[in-house]
C-alpha cells in the first residue's frame, strides 16, 4: 500500500489543549477500525479503570468516506466499562461527512473536564465550551438546544449523551444525529466520566471530489448496483425489521427472555406491521442511497385529560427484539414506549433489553423481591419496564446500581446466571440460529452479532455438524469485516463490496492496495485486537455460555454445549 498521511486530532479535555499530528506511518492502517485501533493501542493503559481520565476514545474514518455509495460510518475505539474489554462501534447518519471536511481522519479524546463540557471542532480547531446547563438533560431535549447554541457552518454532526452516560451506567450509548448512536459497551459512560456532554463537528471546508475516469467509472458501477439491484432492497424496503417474522417463522427469534424461539404475538410487532401502521418517514446517513432507517409515528396522552403528543422514533430489528419478543410486549405502542425511554435517557436498547428479561425472570424466582425493585414486573408488562429502566439510572438502591453494570454483573451478585443472556459479559444480539452463533458472540472481538455474523453461518450450515468449516468461516469473516471497517462501509453494503470492488475503489482514489495485502490487513487486525484484548483481560479460557442457550431448541435445532466446546477448542487452536 502506498504512503498516505493521516491528519489526527488529538484533544486533551483536561487541559484543553489539542495537538495535530500528521502521521505518515498510519497509511498502513488504510482508515477506519485499522488507523483507531493502532491508536487505541498506542495511548490506552490496561492498568487503568475504562473510565480513568486518561484512557481515550479514538474516532476514525476512512479514505472513501461518503465518496461512494454507502460508505457512511465511522469507528470508536475506547475501553469497555460494561466488559472492562475491547470496546468497539460505529455509527453513521452525518458524522463520517462532517469529519471528512472538518479535515481530520482521527480524532482522539482523553482526560476530563474540569466542569461539563462540550465540544465544538472545526476546521479551524476546538472550542471547548461549558455545558454545566445542559448536564442531567435528556437526549431529545439537549438536540434542540445545542442546534440553536452551534449554528450550521457546513455539515455539522452532534454526539451527545443522555442522564445514563453521566451517571455511568455501563451500557449508556452516544446518540449521533438523533438517529443513529455509537450503541454498545458503554462509550457513553466513557463521554460521562470525562465530563463531555457533547462534540459537535462542524464540517466546514469544501473538499472537491475525484473526476477521474477511472473514479466515475467505478463510481457507478457501484451505485448501480446499490440502486438497481435487490442486494439492498431489504433494507430500504422493510428494513432490517423484516427479519422478526421471518425468523420467528423459522424459530429463531429471541422471545421472552429466551425461553422460546417462537414468539406468538410477533405479527403485532413485525416489520411489515410497523410499516403498515406506525411508518412516516425512511431517512438516510449521508452519501448513502439507501435509506434503511425507519421512522414511526408514536401519538400517545400526556396523562388523563391532556391531550397527545408525537414522537418520531427509529426501529429496527435489533430494537424490536429486544425491547419487544425478548420482553413478550404484544403492541407496538409497548415497545415504542420503551424505545422511548432508552433514547431519551441514552442507552443502549439491546443491553437494556436482555438486562430487563433477567430482571423480569429473577423477579419470578424470587432472587428480587418488589421491595428491592420498588415495582413488580413481568413479560408484556411496559409499565414495569419502563420504571425498572428509569431506576437504572437513577438508582434507589444498591441493587440497581449493579444493574446499571449490566445483566452478567447482576447475575454474578444476585444468582441467575443460566438465564443471564450474555456472552463476554454482554447481552446477545436478536437471533438464536445455531451454534456458530453462540460462539460468534462469545469469541467476536466487541461479542456482536456484526463481528462474524455467526447467525449467517448457522444458516449456510443447517446440520451443524462440520465445525472446523464453521469456526473458520467466523474467522474469515471477522478479518474481512475489519478491512470492511478500516474502509467504514455499512456492513449492510457487504454484499456490494467485495474484494474486487474494494481494490477498484481504492485504486480510483490513488491507493494502491492488492487483495492480497488487504487480507494481510484485515489479519494483522485482528491480531492487534486480539493482543489488546488479552492485555485488557480478555481469556478464551473464561468464557462460559448460559445454559439457556442449551435449553431452548434454536433455529438449526437444539444446541449442545459439549459440540459448542469442540467449536472452542478448534477456534483456540486458529487463534
Ligand atoms: S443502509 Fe442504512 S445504516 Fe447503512 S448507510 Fe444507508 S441509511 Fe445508513
């Protein structure tokens, strides 16, 4: 690959200071997950708490961001505070753009604040101003403010956390542009213990596109097949919501705190009900043509005898697993409630979600009484959601102050574990397809279903029974996706950029990488993160798997924890 310099911003909120460094040696890293992670690795301390002053949060994009079709997020690397791990994700709507002419490739942010602070970064630099006003505001009610404080110069994208990254509940998310967030493993709780409630990026420069030939051959060739094709249509049509009734139809879907894989109610919350009955509105990130995300309409009373509001709410499949067939809810205005509230109080749905049906079972077993939750609470029950989630954040008693550690640190305290819907201490994603599934979560660098795409290997594999050709496509794929990430496509674009596509995409914009040296990047990767991981404490040797997931037959039938431990034991001897 050909040398490249990578403009960082490097921000120190405790002295409120920044540094540019141009860095020619982080070409290598091509963008994305690739340049964020090597920076992680060079300023992190292990010795360190997720949340100590020091440890930072690196942001990085990549060399064609939103200069071709759907190539829209951007990569945040930070230490965990719910797994105490890695901690990765990404996020999109205008952030990616606003970054790219803003000028800068990273940015990373350590120290804390003095007093609550926002962040104001332009081309011409940062302004580090007092957000002391703005701090206990919910998500919705500090977006209104911040526009009219940040007038727009330019692309402007804003972060922003909610009470639960302030008071460091450890899966609180950052909301990005209201409708995409950097959601799970707690970068939120990360922005709360530095103090900062907000970064705005003001994308303030112009930055001429390439015209090349060879560019805008390239260029149309993929968004042709983005717009012209059905290899995006799911996402643009139903949307990823399409996947409840269709994996509910095959018996994978998470449903009441998994005891089922069959939820009876899913056609009241489906994808296809949503859009009939509740969508107004599909938007999109910036440079993509798509449009995957799914406003719905929430009109509901104030209180008896006032009259009504309306919400606009985004839903997709994650969200509707998890805070609908995962909790039994049988409406949508149910879980359009709880949606609401983990919005506005800025956390993570999916963690929030599989932490409640721990609660809900625990609650029936008796391991908490109605004393200590100060509610009762039971499947299909949003009332006693929603005051269960609102006590997370502002805990009555010790009890939720676990909680807000998530379900495999309450269950660790309190009993429950067999039903405590974690891998690597964080909460599964919406499909119980198999077993490559399980062990994607459990071995996946940020234990998501976006790591290996494990519930597809369950599906290319029904019989379940070659499981060195599992393992190895979980890996194979976790490398790909990392160029994929240093690249920061949407990983719902995959099936458009395959390695030929990335190659003539690179080439178009003068960057000469082979196959060949991609897949030595994508392995050099991962092997960074798994050396990272190891010195953040993370050990194959210390995973353990729910018996749960033992109990309830799955998509691909019944699993099996000696055929899962065959699949570790093969994945040990790869890594
Ligand atoms: S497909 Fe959806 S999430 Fe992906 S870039 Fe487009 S709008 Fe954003």
């Amino acid at each position: 690959m050909n040398e490249r310099t990578i403009k960082v911003l490097e921000i120190n909120l405790s002295e409120e200071k920044i540094k540019i460094h141009n860095r020619k040696d982080l070409g290598q890293w091509l963008g994305g997950i690739g340049i964020a992670s090597r920076l992680f690795a060079e300023m992190a301390d292990p010795s360190l708490d997720p949340l100590a002053p020091e440890q930072p949060v690196v942001l990085a994009n990549g060399p064609l961001s939103t200069i071709f079709p759907v190539v829209t997020k951007v990569a945040a690397v930070f230490r965990s505070p719910l797994t105490g791990e890695w901690g990765e994700s990404y996020a999109g709507m205008r952030l990616a753009l606003a970054m790219r002419l803003a000028g800068y490739q990273a940015i990373v942010i350590h120290g804390k604040a003095k007093h609550p602070t926002y962040l104001s970064i332009s081309s011409r630099g940062v302004k580090f101003k007092n957000a002391s006003a703005l701090w206990g505001l919910k998500v919705g009610e500090i977006g209104s403010i911040l526009r009219r404080l940040e007038p727009n110069s330019g692309f402007r994208s804003t972060l922003r956390i909610g009470p639960a990254g302030e008071k460091a509940v450890r899966f609180a998310n950052v909301n990005v542009d209201t409708y995409r967030h950097f959601g799970r493993l707690g970068l939120g709780a990360v922005f709360g213990a530095k103090n900062l409630k907000a970064v705005i990026i003001h994308g303030d420069k112009n930055e001429a596109v390439p015209n090349s030939k060879i560019f805008n051959k390239v260029y149309m060739d993929i968004y042709q097949r983005v717009v012209n094709t059905d290899i995006m249509e799911k996402y643009h049509g139903v949307g990823t919501a399409i996947n409840i009734n269709a994996l509910n139809n095959l018996g994978g879907l998470p449903t009441r705190n998994l005891k089922s894989g069959h939820f009876e109610k899913a056609e009241n919350i489906s994808g296809e009900a949503f859009a009939e009955q509740r969508l107004i509105r599909k938007m999109a990130c910036s440079g993509c043509p798509v449009g995957c995300i799914h406003i719905a309409l929430h009109r509901r009373e104030f209180g008896p005898g006032y009259e009504y509001e309306s919400k606009a709410l985004s839903y997709d499949h994650e969200l509707i697993f998890a805070l609908g067939s995962f909790l039994g809810m049988s409406s949508q205005e149910k879980v359009l409630d709880l949606i609401d509230m983990v919005e506005e109080l800025g956390m993570d749905a999916i963690t929030a979600g599989v932490a409640l049906g721990w609660v809900i079972e625990a609650y029936h077993s008796g391991i908490i009484d109605k004393a200590v939750l100060g509610t009762g609470v039971d499947f299909d029950d949003s009332q006693g959601c929603l005051e269960v989630l609102k006590n997370i954040v502002y805990p009555p008693n010790s009890f939720y102050a676990t909680l807000a550690r998530g379900a495999a640190a309450a269950a660790e305290k309190y009993g429950g574990k067999d039903y405590a819907l974690t891998l690597g201490k964080t909460e599964m994603a919406g499909y119980h397809t198999g077993h490559a599934n399980v062990l994607g979560l459990a071995v996946g660098a940020r234990h998501s279903h976006l790591d290996n795409a494990g519930y597809s290997v369950d599906q290319k594999n029904r019989e379940q029974n070659n499981l060195e050709k599992m393992v190895d496509s979980l890996i194979e794929e976790e490398k790909w996706r990392n160029v994929l990430n240093c690249l920061c496509t949407c990983l719902f674009a995959r099936g458009i950029y395959d390695q030929d596509t990335v190659v003539s995409a690179l080439n178009a914009v003068g960057i000469n990488a082979s196959a060949g040296e991609l897949n030595a990047l994508g392995d050099k990767i991962f092997k960074l993160k798994h050396e990272m991981r190891t010195k953040l404490g993370y050990s194959l040797d210390h995973l353990t798997f729910p018996k749960r997931f033992f109990e309830t037959p799955s998509l691909t039938g019944p699993l099996n924890e000696n055929t899962l431990q065959k699949m570790l034991d093969i994945y040990k001897s790869r890594i």
